[in-house]
C-alpha cells in the first residue's frame, strides 16, 4: 500500500524530488516554485490520495495525505533549517485534524 501512496507522491515535475522519509512521511522538493503554485500542487496530490481505494483481505483501504509547506527562506543555511519548518507546518495540520494542508509564512 506505501507502494501505491509512493507512487502518486512521485508523480510530480521532472525537476522535482520526491523521497521517502520514513514509515509515512514524504518530502517533495519543488525548486523555484513559490508556496501559491505549491499548495496547488499539494491539494491535486491529496485528491488523488483521498480518491484511493485499495482492498486489503477484502477489507477497502481509505488514505489521506496532511501536508506542510515552506518556502526556503535567506537565512536558511542548512537543509534541515527547511524541513524544521515543514515538519511544524505538518504538526500543524495533523493537529487540525488531519487531511490538512498547512502554509507557514514566509518570514
């Protein structure tokens, strides 16, 4: 089933990243793409994720997707500066409930 959420995940712009973190987090990078044309590309992936359905033992399987986006930002100076943020943006929307997608600002 990580297979089949991997998959859309990776399905993006041949100049993006997309990686596994661990268990079920994600990371896309999308370079020169500013947080407006993100969060659109974020709610495309979590209709596609909502719109999954696998059976498992015949038991059908429902996904959805929490995100948090950042924007690098100037006084960024480590990749982990980036994703400090965006794992505060995602706390953000897990706690909203989930199925969420959470912009934090640009400072």
């Amino acid at each position: 089933m990580i297979r089949q959420v991997a998959a859309v995940l990776s399905n993006v712009r041949a100049s993006d990243i997309s990686a596994r973190l661990g268990g079920d987090e994600f990371a896309i990078l999308l370079p020169h793409t500013a947080s407006q044309k993100s969060e659109i590309l974020a709610n495309r992936l979590k209709e596609r994720i909502e719109n999954m359905h696998l059976k498992f033992r015949e038991v059908e399987i429902h996904f959805t997707l929490s995100i948090g986006i950042t924007e690098i930002q100037e006084h960024d100076k480590t990749i982990d500066d980036i994703f400090s943020r965006a794992q505060v943006a995602l706390l953000s929307a897990k706690e909203k409930g989930g199925n969420k997608i959470v912009v934090l600002p640009k400072r």
